[in-house]
C-alpha cells in the first residue's frame, strides 16, 4: 500500500533517519482504540517506551476484507487529530482466543496496571463496542491478532522529528484496521 499523501513528509522525514524503511512494507496509519482519550493515552504510551504490543479482534480485518499486519509491516501511528506520532514495526503476530491470551502480553500492551486482569476488563470492553460495530456477540473464544511492535521513528514535539531504538539501522515496523472516525482514509481498531 503506497503511504497516503498527508503522511508523506513524515514518511520522508523517518527515511532520512533510518534509510533502510521501505515504501513497499508501509501497511497504514492508524489511531488506537476507538476514542480520542484513548487513541492520544495509547500513543502516548508507546511514545514512552511502555507500550509494545496491541490487540485486535480478527473479527474485525475480516470485515472489512483487510489482511491481518505481519512481522515487518510498517505502520504510522496517529494522534485522533490526524497527526503522525511515531512509526512502529510489527515484530510478531500470534492469533489466540481472548480467554487465552497470556499475562506476559497483557503486560507489554503497557495499559493500565499491565496485568492481565486489568487487560481482560479494558479488551472485554473495547471487543464488546467492536462487536457492536460489525454486528457479532463477543464470546470468550473470540480470535485476537496479538501484535508485537518495537518503535522505529518517533516525530519530536514541534515538528521535529527522530530516530527510535536504533532506528538508523532499522528495516521494519507495524500495522492496524478499520475505518478512522479521524478521517484520511486510515484505520482505527485497538493495535
């Protein structure tokens, strides 16, 4: 997928920094969660350092015909506003029913008190407003795309902007679905 226009100069920006990204791996740029609160809190935590892994409901990609990100995907996460915040790599992608997703996982989301209880009853939630979304009743067994990321290009405070983790000699990043309530045409589903 070619990076959309309103991102290119932050595409070319994190080129510059880390000249070994290619065109040809960017899968989209998204917002998390479903909310403005959410989207910014999240990015905000990935920003940090904290939050290196998301979940989607599989559910989700299929309808709306999007294939699920794979390990070297690249993905430029946006605040709710539109603004490209950073630009992630998927590292790892494991399919798991909710019920089965581990404690470890939970913990490198990053969110809340990062255990897995606490995972349970935020994911339980947000699922619960997907499943309204595409008209299916959660279950227990529901499949969750449990996305790995590190961070590879970060856009500093006022426009300036950075290379992350060692980004400089990076080559991958990360992806998401679904339909941004932001607009440009990118997508929003809990990463």
């Amino acid at each position: 997928m070619p990076v959309p226009a309103p991102f290119a100069d932050f595409w070319t920006q994190a080129v510059a920094r880390a000249p070994a990204l290619r065109s040809e791996d960017f899968y989209e740029a998204f917002c998390f969660g479903d909310s403005a609160a959410l989207a910014d809190e999240l990015a905000a935590l990935v920003l940090q350092g904290r939050k290196r892994a998301t979940a989607s409901l599989v559910w989700v990609f299929e309808a709306e015909g999007k294939p699920l990100p794979r390990p070297g995907h690249l993905s430029i996460v946006k605040s709710w506003a539109g603004q490209p915040l950073c630009l992630i790599e998927t590292t790892q992608l494991d399919v798991l029913p909710f019920d089965r997703v581990g404690a470890d996982f939970a913990f490198e989301e990053g969110e809340g008190d990062r255990s897995l209880e606490s995972w349970r009853e935020n994911h339980r939630a947000f699922f619960g407003r997907e499943c309204a979304r595409i008209a299916r009743p959660p279950r227990p067994d529901m499949p969750v795309a449990c996305e790995r990321f590190r961070l590879v290009y970060a856009a500093a405070p006022g426009g300036a902007s950075g290379a992350a983790d060692g980004a400089a000699s990076a080559g991958r990043i990360a992806a998401v679905p679904a339909e941004s309530s932001a607009g440009n045409g990118d997508s929003t589903a809990d990463r």
